[in-house]
C-alpha cells in the first residue's frame, strides 16, 4: 500500500501506514496514471462513496479515457460527476490527517500538485426521544440528540426565519469538534455575538466531548458555584432564546445546547410558563422562588433558632424541637451536617445505579437509615424534616444544576450560622446577595433585572404579564424590542 500513496504527501502517507483502518482504492485511467481515493473506512459514509463518488468517477474515465487527465481540467469535471457532496481542490502539499479524520475522501493523481477534499461524513443518528431532564406537562415533546444535523433542523423547523445565522467552528486540537453558533441577526445584539465569537476562538483545549466543555471556557469567573450558562435539551427552549435575543450554542456528540447570557431571573423560567396560563406562571414561578431560599436557609435557621436564639421562634414550637432532641448525642450543627451528607449520599447512589434498582434502594434505604439513625441516636426527627424539605425545595428549580448548587450552598452559611449564631447566618447570606450581584454572563448582570435592570424587563419575572405586553429583554440591547402587538 505504501508504494501506491506516492501520489499523496508524506504526512498522509505516515498517516496511511500507522491506521489499517484506512483505505485506498485505485481506479485505472492509462497504463501508467489512475486515480488514487483514501479514506478513512469508520468516518465516512461507505455505501455513498461507493454509488456517488467511486461509480461518478468510474464512468467519467469510460467517457474520457485519457483526455481526463491530459486535455481537461479533471477538478472541474469530477466536481461535475461527484454532486451531491462538497468538494474543494487543495493543493497536495497541504492535505493533512484532519482532512481524513473529519470524514472526507482525497482524490489525487499522478502528475498532478492538486487533489480534491471531497466531504462524506458519516451520519450516525438516533431516534429522537422525550426529554428526560426538562419534563413539560404542556408543549413540544422531543430533545436534542448527539447529531448536530438533527439538532440544527429541530431548530429550523421552529424557526424559519432567514434572519438565523448558523456560523461553525471547530474546536479541540485532538477532537476537532463541530461546535455551532445561532442567533437571528436581526434581533441579537451585535456587541454580544461578537463577544461570543471571540470566546470561541480564544478556546485552545486539546479536546471536546461535551458541550460542558465550552460551557466552562465561556464563564469568567471560574470559582463562583452558579451557573452563567443555560444548558438544555429543549429546543423549544433554545428558539424561546434566539427570540428573546439571546445567542445558542449547539456541540457535536452532545445532547444539551447552550443559551447565553443566562441571568438568575431566566433560570427559574420553565417551558410550562410560556404555553399554561399567565396567572398560573406566577404562582409556579413564585413557588420556585420561595422554595430556592427554602433550599438555602432552612438548615441553617434550624441552627441558629436552636442552638442560639430559641427564644425568637414561639414557645410550644421551641419545646418540640428540644424534646425531638433528646438523646441525640451530637451537637445541632454536626447533626445538620451529618443529615446534609446522608441526603447527598442517597442522591449520589441513585443516579449511579441501575434505574430499576435506584427507586427501590432510594425508598428502602432512606426510610431504614432514617428510622435506624433516629433510634440509635444520631439525629432527630425534626432534623429529618428540615433536611428533607431542603432537598425536595432543591429540586424544584427548573435547572438541576442550581438546585444542586443551593443545597451546597447552604453549607458555608450552616457552618457560619453554627460558629456565629444568627450574626454569622445574616452575614453569609448577605456576602451571598453581594457575591451575585458582583457576577456577570456575557457582560449582563446576573441579578438583572432586580439590579441594575429596566423597568421593562419586570414583565417577565416572577410576575408574568399577558403575551401581549411582554417585550425582549432589555438588558439583553436586542435590535427589536417588540414581541408582540396589541390587539385593537
């Protein structure tokens, strides 16, 4: 084989004899000239090849013979033979193993300082299923899948619209993964794309699996545990971005798009919001908000309330609490933190574990060790409650990963509440409050609206307006501000 690649460079040719998974097919054109097709056999599309570019390329020698090669432009007319597919004449020197890895077929001859780059990806799909995260009651019912083309056209198919621009990159010196940039270009503002863009570009990873993986390279502070970035596996949600203004990311082999900016407002809004009635989306958007400051502070009020200030809570309330502690044999707060660690053991092994075994163990074990630790000693019943409501409050944020990060956040402000009583506990929430009001996505603040937002942009926070009177975020400087006209 390595005598036949003479045609190619030797950067090619290295590549060829390292990886028995390449293939080279030779079709003769005179005695001493043929055409030389290399590819790479798990890349490409073999049954395509083999009907649209090996056959095409076959038949125009039978027409041609040796004029192919001597009297014609040969890259122009196998072009003309090989239509469906995207093809680009590079000169020889210049191929590389990227051309072989990302799925196209080199076309070169003898005599010849150029060589066709045809592409012919394999497209390897999946069914497309309901999403298993973001569950809606009311609305479209698919997800994204790890094909980028599939994805691209459950977007499309939702918003046709000539103003959506889909700009590509590739990312990952080892990977080189497709990574796919959406916004309407005349909704979206400029300042923002731009921005991203240049995220983008600046990225030097040796590769990319995820789209988490460009998630972390498009935050700026990398210590602060919310996230700045809405990951989702909607494409409703995705195209509810792209009208709002907001500018979408979309990563080959990876189920989940990218919605930037993302603010602390637009985390608790959930698909069912925009398609149930507006009264209801302010209950349920309400309740979503109370139950974040549940998952946050009801550990460490317990604390302070109980070890420090029990005088503050009413007197028949304060006896229960002591009496439900009696015999535990550990302080309030190593109790607390000792309940925190069971809960996120449970959790921990129920996502890990087979789904058949998960719900059973997860109801089993959590009723056997929650009932043996309270007989033994370990905690107390009231501890029980106020660790489980924090759990299940958590988990009523639309996004996982915030419900995540407000039971682990409620950590340092049980430990402050334990250390320093109530003192402790206002002052960590407050360094809380500051901390978010000091963070950003993609230059917007993450508090906004409720800081240094516009009056305008309050029609969709916890008080949803009507349809009608809902504009594009401000804050977001969209080029068309109006949604929606009212009806005379």
């Amino acid at each position: 084989m390595g005598v036949k690649l003479h045609v190619f460079n030797e950067a090619i040719r290295q590549f060829a004899r390292e990886n028995d998974d390449v293939v080279q097919r030779v079709i003769p054109i005179v005695p001493d000239q043929s055409f030389h097709l290399l590819f790479l056999q798990m890349t490409v599309d073999i049954e395509r090849i083999e009907r649209f570019i090996i056959q095409p390329v076959e038949g125009a020698v039978r027409h041609w013979g040796e004029d192919l090669v001597t009297s014609l432009e040969w890259e122009e007319e196998i072009r003309r033979w090989v239509v469906p597919f995207t093809v680009k004449t590079v000169p020889i020197k210049q191929l590389t193993p990227g051309d072989l890895l990302e799925g196209s077929v080199l076309l070169a001859t003898e005599g010849h300082p150029r060589a066709l780059v045809i592409s012919a990806p394999a497209k390897i799909s999946r069914n497309i299923d309901q999403p298993i995260n973001e569950v809606a009651i009311r609305g479209p019912k698919d997800a994204f899948t790890e094909n980028t083309d599939q994805n691209l056209t459950l977007v499309r198919r939702r918003l046709a619209d000539p103003a959506l621009r889909v700009k590509r990159f590739v990312v990952g010196r080892r990977t080189r993964t497709a990574v796919y940039l959406l916004y309407l270009a005349d909704v979206a503002d400029s300042d923002l794309v731009k921005t991203i863009t240049d995220r983008i570009n600046r990225i030097d990873i040796d590769g990319v699996l995820d789209s988490a993986y460009i998630e972390k390279q498009m935050t700026d502070n990398w210590f602060s545990p919310f996230p700045r970035v809405r990951n989702t596996e909607r494409p409703d949600v995705v195209v509810a971005g792209l009208l709002e203004g907001r500018v979408a990311i979309l990563v080959d082999n990876s189920t989940e798009a990218l919605v930037l900016p993302c603010d602390f407002n637009s985390i608790f809004h959930a698909p069912d919001d925009v398609y149930d009635h507006w009264t209801n989306s302010i209950l349920l958007r309400g309740v979503r908000f109370v139950a974040s400051v549940i998952a946050v502070s009801v550990p460490p009020a317990y604390v302070t309330f109980l070890a420090y200030s029990p005088g503050a809570m009413p007197l028949k309330l304060t006896l229960l609490m002591q009496q439900a502690r009696y015999g535990v044999a550990f302080p309030v707060v190593l109790e607390a933190l000792f309940v925190q660690l069971l809960l996120e053991i449970l959790k921990e092994a129920g996502l890990h574990m087979p789904t058949t075994v998960a719900q059973i163990f997860g109801i089993i074990g959590g009723i056997i060790l929650s009932e043996s630790g309270v007989r033994a000693g370990f905690f107390s019943e009231s501890m029980l409650v106020a660790i489980g409501v924090t759990g299940i409050a958590s988990l009523s944020v639309p996004l996982f990963r915030l419900g995540t990060t407000l039971r682990l956040l409620g950590l340092p402000l049980l430990l402050s509440a334990g250390f320093l009583g109530l003192y402790g506990f206002v002052m960590a929430g407050m360094f809380v409050l500051a901390h978010l009001a000091g963070l950003r996505s993609c230059d917007v603040p993450y508090l906004s609206p409720y800081f240094l937002g516009r009056w305008s942009d309050f029609k969709d926070t916890i008080i949803r307006m009507p349809a009608p009177f809902i504009t594009r975020p401000a804050m977001l400087n969209p080029r068309d501000l109006i949604r929606a006209k009212k009806r005379k």
